[in-house]
C-alpha cells in the first residue's frame, strides 16, 4: 500500500484528489495539509467524505511530511507550489505538481505568463504529465507537471492531426467554455451565484489568458514548428466541466476519411479518449462529468474547408486531479487506469 500526501487539500483539485483516491485500492491517504482547516479533520473541509476520512489535517511540515507519506500531489496556487516542490524532491518524494509551476520547459516560459521562478533547477527534470504524449518520460520520472485543465482539452483535441502534419499550425482558432470551478474555490466578485447564474462570458481574450503559452509549447513540440493560437475563454453557469471547439485548416488533400482515421489511429489505444466517428453524436460536458474521459468530436466542414473539433473533459478530473492519479498510476507501477474509470454523472 503507497502512502500518500496531498498538499493543499481545501481547494477543488485537492477535494477531488482525496474522493478519487479514496477508491484507489493501491494507496492510503497518510497526509494532508490545509493552513484554513489545519487541526481539525478533513471531514470539516469535505463535508461530503466526512464519514469515511477522520485524518487530521496540518499546515505543511518537510519532516512530518516525509514521515507520513511516499508520494505527494502538491495543490498549491501557481507561484506558491515551487518550493514546496522542491523541499519534497529534496527529500527524496516523488511529486504530482498541479499548478502551473514546472510546465515550462524553462524559466523564460514561465516569467512571462506568471512571475518569477525560485525553483529552475527542476525544471528540467519536470516531465509534462499528459500520458498520451509523454506516457514513457512519466514512467520514468520523480516530477510531473499535471497538465492544465483548458491545455488538456485543446492538446488533446489537435494532437493527431499536428503530429501528422495535417493541418495548417498558423490557422489555428480555440474557443473554449469552462465551468465556475476552473477559477478555484476562493471567492471572487464575478464568481458570485448572483453574477454567474443565467449569464455566459469571455474573459481574458485575444492573447491575455495564462494557459497559451502551455498550449503553444506543446502544441509546437507535437508539430515541430512555432505555433500561436487564438485563444477565447468564456465562463458557464455550470459547476465543472470543460468543451472546447477548435478551428484549423487542414493542408491540401484532406477528407473526411483522413480526418477520422488520424483520431481514430492516434488513440487505438488510449484507455482514457473517446473519439466520435461521422455519425456519433458530439461531445457534451454531462457525458464526462466526473470522469477521466476526454471525449473529442472531429468533423470537416466542407463548404469552408475547415477541420472542426470538439474537445470535452472534466476540468477538475481529465483536466486535473484525475489526470494527476493517471499520473501516478504510471510513476508507481499501478495499472494505468486504477481508480479512475468512473462513469460519468449523468443528468
């Protein structure tokens, strides 16, 4: 049995780390910290998991840390994660980071989208945790960076046909709706019942949104060339989930044949996406709520010539703390998909 720790457990993604875990038959939930709920129990912070966790929960301590647990996921906010990072990789620790800390391939990534970065030593030993990219490096590696939630749905969603070469890199439009969760569990004025309920919104449009520059390094890794995105984000009334619908050219001599085959052929043998042929029906977010699916629709528009893509997942599973177990799954040795293959939530 792994022993393992979650630091910043109160959040969202650290909410929905102990409930998957709590199925996970490999692991044991050993550590815990929150500095709003330190000394009290974690039912108090996750009232719905109260009557099967009575751990105490702490503020973070390096040597209590290493004393309770083998493993950790770190659910810190982006700029407060790296040195919690590092004293736990110091210490021996295989880590889960969930921000966006070390998924800069380096320090210059990083600074111009977030801030500062304490911690560049270990960015070059950070792998990006998306397994269907990277699975062999996550095998191998002591840190991963789990990938955002908006960069899981739209790497996924162009992958296969970047890859291939099959599309235009310079054409590429994303126009992404997200549920209220994506923004954290701390209360902000535009997040409010009141301001969200019956409204839809974009928000940091045309080049201001954090997750591009991840999206872009790794979308230019999959095509080999720089590649810049249009990137719009909007908010839905709705508590979690993730669709986004992307728009790229496809090179010359593209059909709809290709297009299916590329997706269908990438992901043969993924157990975590699910691809829509010509005549399933197209991704929705009721479909994979509280799932580690990522559902991709692929469609080719005919009278405009353009590839059409809808791109479905969980943000806080597939597009975080699922993934996060996906994870370390493949970093300890457990079956890839233990733990996480709930169905979805459905209505």
């Amino acid at each position: 049995m792994l022993n393992v720790g979650i630091v910043g457990v109160s959040g969202y993604t650290g909410m929905e780390l102990v409930r998957i875990l709590h199925g996970h038959p490999g692991v044991q939930l050993t550590y815990a910290t929150s500095r709003s709920w330190a000394g009290k129990k974690i039912g108090n912070a996750i009232p719905h998991l109260a009557k099967s966790l009575e751990l105490v929960l702490s503020k973070f301590d390096a040597a209590d840390a290493a004393d309770k647990a083998e493993f950790f996921f770190v659910c810190l906010p982006h700029g407060e994660s790296m040195e919690t990072v590092g004293i736990l990789r110091e210490a021996g620790s295989k880590v889960v980071d969930l921000s966006a800390d070390f998924r800069f391939n380096d320090s210059s990534g990083y600074e111009k989208w977030y801030g500062t970065h304490t911690r560049i030593d270990l960015l070059s030993e950070a792998v990006y945790g998306m397994p269907e990219l990277n699975r062999e490096k996550i095998l191998a590696a002591d840190l991963v960076a789990n990938p955002g939630c908006y960069p899981t749905s739209v790497i996924l969603g162009l992958a296969p046909l970047l890859a291939q070469g099959m599309v235009d890199p310079g054409s590429i439009v994303v126009d992404s709706k997200s549920g209220v969760s994506g923004a954290g569990r701390l209360p902000g004025p535009g997040f409010h019942f009141p301001e969200i309920f019956g409204n839809f919104s974009a928000y940091n449009i045309a080049g201001q949104h954090r997750h591009i520059g991840e999206m872009e390094q790794e979308l230019s890794s999959l095509a080999g060339v720089d590649v810049r995105i249009t990137f719009s984000p909007h908010l839905l009334p709705v508590s979690r989930g993730i669709l986004s619908t992307i728009y790229v050219r496809p090179s010359a001599g593209f059909n709809e044949s290709k297009l299916f085959s590329a997706f269908l052929e990438y992901y043969r043998e993924e157990p975590f996406v699910r691809v829509s042929g010509p005549d399933d029906i197209l991704p929705s977010l009721k479909d994979v709520r509280g799932t580690n699916f990522c559902w991709i629709g692929p469609r080719l528009d005919t009278r405009t010539g353009t590839v059409v893509i809808v791109s479905c997942i969980d943000n806080l599973v597939k597009g975080a703390s699922g993934q996060a177990v996906q994870n370390m799954n493949l970093m300890m040795g457990f079956p890839e998909t233990t733990g996480i293959q709930q169905t979805a939530l459905h209505p």
